[in-house]
C-alpha cells in the first residue's frame, strides 16, 4: 500500500459546477467517451431480455440475442431515428420494431422487415442495421462506450485487470435497487464517495463498524482509486446489525473476509466487494446541478435460496447512508456554487480526491480549461 497524500491541492474551482461550456465538454470528452458501467449480466437471463442505459442525452438497448450474445444498440431507428424501446427494461420479441413506421430489426441488429420500401431504387437492407455500441463484459458487470472508437477496455480502466475474481461477481444475482435523485453534480457524489474524513460525523453506525482511520488504497491514481477498510469484526458485515447477513461468499481468503474494498470508477460509478455481497453505485448525471444514482446490492444465488434469506440489513444501512451523503454532496453543491467560493485545501485523508481531480483534468482537456480560465 501507499502512503497517501494530496500533495498540496486545493479543490475544484467554482467554474466546474456552474460552467455550461465545462458542461457541454464533460459530455463530450467523458460521459460520451469512456467506458461506463450500464448494468449486471443477471439483468440479462433470457434471450430477448434487455435494459436501457441512457446518459447525457444518448440511449442505448443492451440485450440478449437468441444465441445468448449480449449486445447494445443505440436506441434509434435507422429510418427516420424514431426511439425503439422506452421501458427501462423488458423482454423483446423476436424482433425490434420501430413503433413510428414498424421497421424491424434481428436482436443482432440486422434490418429483417421494410415495409414499403422495396419500390426505392437501390435499397438493400443490409446498409441499415443499428448502430453497434461497444460493450465489454467484465467479472459480469457490464460496460459500455458511445464513442465510434472507444480505446481497449483493459487500457482505458486498467485498475481492474486480474481483480477481484474472488468474489465471482458474474454469479451473483440483484436482490434489491434503489434510485436517487440528488441535488448536486456528479463530481460531488465522486468527491463524497472518496473519503471517509467526513464519517465521524455523518456516519455514527459505518464509524463504528469501520473507523474512518481504517483504510488504506491501493490504486492512488488513474480511472480506478480506492482500496480495504478493515473492519472492527473481521467476521462481521456492513450491515444493520454489524453481522453477515448472508454466508461468505465462496473464494474469499481470509484477509478478504475482514474487510470491505471500495472503488470508483471513472465517470461511471462505484463498485464495493463485502464478504456476504457486491454493491453497484451507477451515477447518470442529468444536469450539471442533478445527478441519478442507481444503487443495487448483489447476492450469491445460493444465499438467495436459502429458507432464511433476509438482505435488508445490507440494504437498509445502505439506504440510510446513502441518503446522509446525498444531503452532503446536496449542501456542498449550494455552497461551491456559490459567488464568494474559493477553493480549500485537501487532507491527507482526501488524496483520493486529489488524484480523482488530476484525472479528471487531464480527461477534460488543457483547450476546455485554458477556455473556461478566460471566460
């Protein structure tokens, strides 16, 4: 482990929150261009099943095709761009339909049925499937780039390659989700989730299972930041109670079973590997005063079975964590917006932070700030 340090930063300026032009250039430069957490294979269990993953005005279909493929589509017919799907999520039929002029397209994208077109000279369906979205499926959490050219997945998040096999996440199925509308941008909800400097006095219960002082990181830099936080019990859980609310999970060696390991992931969200579960953040922002968080707790299939299975102390502790930190992020957002803000200094115990907005400036570009400096 490293030492930490935020060797000497101060934190963002008033202009990444208020900024239209820093805005319009997160969109383009991140949400548009890197790879985003969407979603967990379990959404996916039969051929036709699908969700949306929409961000920063884009929508993409993810889905199973016949064969058991998991694909993703921009959501839009290549007719006249009509929406295809608008539930979250469901299950398709054998085809796609365009609901404006019923074109129809193969779960593998391809353009089966024209109706009324077979009198245009010169056209051949096979110039018309939809448009691919890249896709990786890592440890079975699902990642997608709305970029035409996304950079390979392993080089682009390189903090997560040979990790975290333990846990066999692809295994794991969603036993609870919980969506949250908060009041603040999303670099705030990032910033939050990053220290624990603030949990003494926001969080008595996570305190007490997991005193703020211990953690360590293992991954200071780059698009992956985050490390353990040891637990007071090592046979205990983040939970109501304290205690495991589900058997351990099978593959954890013992300095595992003690702790509970916390990552952000760039632009995208934030994954957290317990003993007994995974918890899935998913941040979508939606302005750059409002962000959506979408927050899901994952089980093994056999603790699921099991006569006695109970998540909700997983998922209530959470639940009222979360919604302390929302009220956080929502009263940091009122404050750096404001006319008279001027940057603080970072703790040591915010280097992640630090490291976050270091990536976070070089993502956004040395143009789009050296602009929104002049402006």
């Amino acid at each position: 482990m490293k030492a930490r340090t935020a060797h000497g930063q101060h934190t963002l300026g008033r202009e990444y929150f208020v900024s239209d032009d820093i805005w319009r250039a997160e969109n383009e430069t991140i949400f548009h261009r890197s790879w985003l957490l969407s979603g967990h294979i379990s959404q996916l269990e039969k051929p036709g099943s699908y969700y949306l993953f929409e961000i920063g005005g884009e929508s993409a279909i993810v889905l199973r095709d016949d064969d058991g493929n998991v694909r993703a589509f921009h959501n839009h017919c290549r007719h006249r761009g009509s929406r295809l799907c608008h539930e979250t999520h469901g299950t398709l039929g054998k085809t796609i339909q365009c609901p404006y002029h019923a074109w129809a397209y193969d779960l593998d994208g391809s353009l089966r049925n024209v109706p009324a077109m077979s009198d245009v000279a010169g056209f051949d369906r096979a110039n018309y499937p939809l448009h691919a979205v890249a896709l990786t499926d890592w440890e079975g959490f699902l990642f997608v780039n709305l970029a035409p050219d996304p950079p390979p997945f392993d080089e682009a998040l390189p903090g997560l390659a040979g990790r975290f096999q333990q846990w066999r996440a692809r295994e794991l199925r969603s036993v609870g989700r919980k969506e949250y509308e908060v009041e603040a941008n999303w670099k705030l909800i990032v910033h939050n989730f990053s220290e624990c400097y603030h949990c003494p006095i926001a969080h008595p219960q996570l305190n007490k299972l997991t005193p703020f002082r211990n953690s360590q990181n293992d991954l200071e830099e780059g698009p992956v930041l985050g490390g353990p936080m040891w637990m007071n019990n090592p046979d205990g859980s983040m939970t109501t109670s304290g205690e495991r609310c589900a058997p351990l999970l099978p593959g954890l060696d013992d300095a595992q079973r003690g702790h509970v390991f916390y990552y952000s992931l760039f632009g995208t969200g934030f994954l957290s590997f317990h003993p007994d579960y995974v918890m899935m953040h998913r941040l979508l922002p939606t302005s750059k005063n409002t962000t959506r968080v979408v927050c899901e707790w994952l089980f093994h299939p056999d603790a699921i079975a099991a006569a006695n299975f109970d998540p909700s102390p997983a998922i209530d502790f959470w639940d009222t964590t979360n919604r302390q930190d929302w009220i956080l992020c929502a009263n940091a957002h009122r404050g750096v917006t404001s006319q008279a803000w001027t940057p603080g200094p970072y703790s040591e115990l915010e280097s992640q932070l630090a490291a976050f907005d270091r990536q976070y400036r070089t993502r956004l570009g040395e143009p789009i700030l050296a602009r929104c400096r002049a402006d």
